[in-house]
C-alpha cells in the first residue's frame, strides 16, 4: 500500500474542501481547509460565516473555528480578532 506524501494529502483535502464550499457546505468545508492548513481560505469561510453563526446562536461554534488558527495569522488580521471577540 502506498502512503501519499504529507502536501498531496493536504491539496486532495483542499479539493475536497473546494467541492464542499460549492454543494453550499461551509462548517465542514472550513475544518477541511483547516485540516489541509490552508489558512487563506479558512479564512475567507470563518470572515464570511461570522455574522450567520452569532445571528444563529452558534457563537460556540465562531470561537472553535477561532481557536484554530495559529497566532500568527490573528495577529496579522483584525478582522478575525474582531469577530473571535464577538464569539464570547
């Protein structure tokens, strides 16, 4: 049996995520992309999903994808510090 290297497991996951966004699937479109470490695009999902997840009562569920992603990339986007805070 072959095992597939770390970065194509990652960019097939990636795909997948793809896939799940366009069949209108964003919570678990956004832990593929965090599973596949494509940071970018978890954050586009967690910035356009923000405002329909506290406005649902799913804030939980905002500070869970939050918590996800490294320090740097909050440090270096407000905007995800911004909604982060309003999950509390």
């Amino acid at each position: 049996m072959r095992r597939l290297p770390p970065e194509e497991i990652a960019s097939v996951t990636a795909k997948s995520a793809e896939i799940l966004l366009g069949a209108n699937l964003p919570d678990e479109a956004f832990c593929l992309f965090v599973q596949a470490k494509d940071w970018a695009r978890a954050e586009e999902i967690f910035l356009d999903q923000a405002a329909r997840l506290i406005s649902s009562g799913r804030w939980l569920t905002l500070d869970e994808w939050g918590n996800t992603f490294p320090a740097m990339r909050l440090e270096n986007n407000p905007w995800l510090l911004y909604w982060l805070g309003r999950s509390k």
